[in-house]
C-alpha cells in the first residue's frame, strides 16, 4: 500500500476510534444522570478525544521511530551514578 494510501487508512481509523470513543463517553453521560450535551459540550468532547488519539498516535509512531533508526541503542551513560567509577562494562 502507498503512502498517502496508508495516512488516509490510518486517518479514517483514527476518526472511527475518536467518534466511537466519543459517543460512548456521552452515552455513559448520560447514563449516570449528566444530562444532555449542548453543541459546545460535543465540540469540546469530540475534539479532547480526537486529541488524545492523535497524541497516543504520535508518540507511538516517534517510540517505533526512534527504535528502527537505533536511537535506543546510542545512549551515552557519561553521567551514570552506578557508572562513576570508571566501570566501563
């Protein structure tokens, strides 16, 4: 699959996730006496969860980045406590 290809699968993933996930924090609203959401209280629930996938999305994608180009391996320990006496092992 091409690139763009991948974004829009993944970004279409992502808005089923965030819808399904914000339908039900209303329902459960609802269910525990909240009340109903005016239009400003869907725009600020839709839009804090669609943020918390985006984020969980980003740093999962940095976290997989970081370890296929070995950026986990190159860590330098100059500063170790368990390091300070010239053990090098």
């Amino acid at each position: 699959m091409s690139g763009p290809l991948r974004l829009l699968r993944n970004l279409t993933i992502a808005g089923v996730v965030a819808a399904a996930s914000t339908w039900g924090v209303a329902f459960m609203w609802r269910a525990i006496g909240g009340g109903e959401l005016t239009l400003h209280g869907w725009i600020a629930l839709s839009l804090g969860v669609l943020g918390s996938v985006a984020l969980a999305w980003v740093l999962m994608a940095l976290a997989f980045k970081s370890d296929r180009e070995g950026w986990d391996d190159r860590v330098d320990n100059t500063f170790d406590p368990a390091r300070r006496d010239g053990d090098e092992s």
